[in-house]
C-alpha cells in the first residue's frame, strides 16, 4: 500500500471499537514492520493511530521534544484500553515502578507544548490521572507550578465534564470517576492562593460534580475567599458581579456549592437565600428551579441569573419546554443584552441536538 492508502487505513481503523477488531490484521508486529518503512506520514499516522503502546513508546522516545511526532503521540485516542496500554506511563518503560519514576521526571520538566497535547487528551489513563491529582508518590516529584499548569489545562479536557454511562465493570467505573473525586479535593490540598483560584476556576467551571469523599463542600468553601485586607479584590468582585461575572475565588466556590447541592438538592433554598454571589450562581446553574423561582430571582439580580442559567446549560431547566420558556423570558428580560435572545437560541439549538430526547414535546 502507499503511505497515502496506509494513513487513511489507520485513521479508519482508529475510529472502530477494540471489540470490533478481534480479528485486527495489525497486531504490533505489523504496526512495527509499517514503522520500519520509514515513511514520514506512515509515522505520523502511527503516531496518532497506533493501538499498542510498544509502538508509540517507540516512536515517542525517538522523537523530538515538541516536534509533530511526539504530539500525536500524547494525543492518540484510539490506544486500545487495557492495563498495559496505559498512557502516558507505557511510553516510558514496561515495568511499572521504573516507567512511573521516568514519567514523573519526564514531567518535571516538560514543554507546555507536550503537557497540553497530553492532559486535552480524554484518553488519558484514569489511574495515572487520579493518583497524579492526589499527589501520590512518584506523582509528589512533580513541583507545584507544574502541577498548576497541569490543573488549568485539565480544564480544557471533555473528560473532565463526561460522567461515564456505559457500565463494563465495577472497577473500571469506579476508576474512572475516582479522577473527579481526586479534581475536588484539590480544593482541599492546595493552597488557596489568587494563582491556585485561577487554576481551579478553569477546572471546576465545568467539572463533573461527583466526589465521594467530600462530606462538607460548603464549608471547605470558606477555604476559597482573599483576604479581607485585599479592598481591591473585593471592589472588583462586586463590579463584576454587578455584570454577571465572577471571580476566580467565586467560581471555585460556586464550584463547591454545586458538588454540594447535586449530593443534596435539599439546600436549594438555602442557596438562594445565601448573601455569597457564588452559592446563589450555583443555584441558577445546577438548582432544581421552578420556572416561577428563576423569574423571581431574575428579578433580583439580572445578569448574574442569565449567564449561569442561561448560557451555563442549567440542565434541569433546559429539559422541560416550562423551564425553557422561563429561560427565554430572561433572554428578553428587562437585563438583557443585544445578543442575549441570540445565544439563547444558539444554545436550544446545541441542546436539542446533544439533547433530543428533551425536546420531545
């Protein structure tokens, strides 16, 4: 076959289910006989294809730091899922405790470049993930302006905000949504600086709220507020509240009040009746709201409602045709904007088509 013909059978072949390759032609000893032709775009095309790790640690570690190569590799998704297949640890070394040592020193010092083709990547191995978050050795070599990084860029990353509905098996479940319980506890573990809000609010803006060993969200909120002393951060905070806007701090805070209100819907109202911006935010956001409490409160404060109601997807909201009806009456409430009733129907659109079983009267 020319390279042409084998890139466009690697890239179709990507897109198939390992259940649907039992009888797969390409095993690793054909995925390396077609390295062997080295052929720049078979390379490329491995490189972003190849389902055995054997092979891209191969061609990882003959690869240029930050060159074409190495970044497809960091960003293949179609690495068949297996305990041996993990990524980013197999592209290091086979044996375990070796391969997590060279990682971690490997990310110690990383381009930017390589650690956004790697953590944007949904198939990122969710153990290595979890522990990586949790800091657990050799994951605590890892110094903390990378990790930080690392942390901003999550938030970039659909797995992040993609609870798993196929169930395999109970391990790989509870695997999976472990690397949410260990993204919560951040809030807990690190220190509740402007840079680390920063992090997290690129995080937590959309993360799943699921962690199992948070008992008190709201009061590990406390944790996430400037210093009082910081006049400036609070005049600021109230400008931008006043727009519709939060700060960083607020967000990580909102964040929580979420993960707390979806473990207990039953704080509804006292999310509503808080004096913080970012507990009542999170009650527009992810609140079971009536429609008549989503007009009352727009009423109250305006734009802060549209943006985490609205354009933030409350999703009990958005799946009833009363609920989207009171959105709309905010889109064209007497806070709204020139381009307000535009984005809402923008969003219906995108809602319907992620959604359609919600759209159904």
């Amino acid at each position: 076959m020319s390279p042409e013909a084998v890139a466009e059978f690697l890239k179709q072949r990507a897109n198939q289910s390992w259940d649907e390759l039992d009888n797969d032609p390409v095993d690793e000893d054909a995925e390396e006989a077609l390295r062997g032709r080295s052929s720049p775009l078979i390379n490329l095309s491995l490189a972003r294809y190849a389902r055995h790790i054997q092979t891209l640690r191969q061609i990882f570690q003959d690869s240029q730091p930050c060159g074409a190569l190495r970044l497809a590799v960091l960003s293949n998704t179609a690495l068949s899922e297996s305990v041996f297949n993990s990524l980013p640890v197999g592209l290091f070394h086979e044996r375990e405790q070796v391969a997590g040592e060279q990682t971690a020193a490997w990310l110690a010092d990383a381009p930017r470049e390589e650690l956004r083709a790697l953590f944007e990547n949904p198939k990122i191995d969710d153990g290595f993930l979890s522990d990586l978050l949790e800091r657990s050795k050799p994951w605590d070599a890892v110094p903390d302006e990378v990790l930080l990084t690392i942390v901003a860029i999550l938030g970039r990353n659909e797995r992040m905000w993609t609870p798993r509905e196929d169930f395999i098996d109970g391990f790989s479940h509870t695997k999976y949504h472990a690397v949410f319980n260990s993204a919560w506890k951040l809030a807990e573990n690190v220190e509740p600086s402007e840079r680390w809000a920063r992090a997290l609010y690129n995080l937590y803006e959309r993360l799943e709220p699921h962690a199992f060993s948070i008992d008190e969200p709201l009061r590990l909120a406390d944790r996430w507020r400037p210093e009082p002393s910081n006049s400036k951060l609070a005049e600021k905070e109230v400008k931008d509240n006043s727009r519709g806007f939060l700060s960083d701090y607020q967000v990580v805070r909102r964040g929580l009040a979420k993960l707390a209100l979806r473990g207990n819907p039953s704080l509804l109202p006292r999310l509503l009746a808080s004096d913080d911006p970012s507990f009542r935010a999170a009650a527009y956001a992810d609140g079971r709201l009536t429609p008549k409490q989503l007009l009352a409160a727009y009423e109250r404060e305006g734009r802060l409602v549209f943006d985490q109601a609205v354009r933030n997807r409350n999703p009990w909201l958005w799946r009833t045709a009363a609920g989207r009806e009171a959105l709309g009456k905010v889109a064209q409430g007497k806070y709204s904007e020139d381009w307000s009733w535009p984005l809402y129907k923008n969003i219906w659109a995108n809602m319907a088509k992620e959604h359609p079983d919600w759209f159904k009267d």
